[in-house]
C-alpha cells in the first residue's frame, strides 16, 4: 500500500492551455521529466462515474486521446485514471476540483498529464 502512495505522488496532471468551452479534451500523456518529451502510446484511460461504474474512454495513440466532454459529462465521470505497465498510474479528481472552486477539467481543450516509470532495484 505505502508504494501506492508513493507512485501517486510522483505523477503529476498539469493544465496546458487557457479555458476554453470547447467540446473535446484531449488528454496528452508523456514521460514524467523525460528530455525530450517523450509521448506515451498504449496508456488506457478510464473513468469512474459517481455510481462507480467504469468507462473505458480509450487508449492513446503518439501519447494522445480526445473524448467528448458530454461523454464525460453524461456519465457523471467524477474520476479519470490513466495507466499503462511500464508506469505508475495517475489519476484526475474531477470531483475535488468542483468543491474546491477551482478550474475544472471541463474548462480546458487539453489536459496535460505525466506518467513516472516504474524503476525496480
């Protein structure tokens, strides 16, 4: 459990552009630190409504995926996870943001994400 804790707060999950009413997001997924950037291909992204049913909202492909935010929005997605083997998972709290006021992920076109690979000594 405790490496859990540990891998969580190694991925970080950063805003990239101005709001924006758009109806698409696009999630790009890199390596965490990695010069040059390095986009991840393969990391599965799910979402996890209020009711706790699990939507697959796809993989991403040369480190990108848009979804629609109505999709989102629809299926009152309350979590985002993105994961792939090779690193640690990383997860968005739509939830959180709504009740603490702040920018919400349905206020921004792309959404920056950062993955930490698993390293094993």
């Amino acid at each position: 459990m405790l490496l859990s804790l540990v891998a969580c707060s190694a991925s970080r999950a950063l805003p990239v552009a101005p709001a924006s009413p758009g109806p698409d997001l696009t999630f790009i997924v890199r390596v965490a630190g990695q010069l040059p950037v390095q986009e991840l291909t393969g990391v599965r992204v799910t979402g996890i409504a209020r009711d706790g049913r699990r939507l697959d909202l796809g993989k991403t492909f040369a480190g990108k995926l848009t979804v629609r935010k109505g999709e989102l929005r629809s299926n009152d997605v309350q979590l985002v996870l993105f994961c792939h083997p090779s690193f640690h998972c990383s997860a968005y709290d739509i939830a959180a943001e709504r009740a603490e006021g702040g920018p919400s992920l349905f206020d921004f076109d792309e959404w920056d994400v950062e993955l930490a690979p698993i390293v094993i000594y």
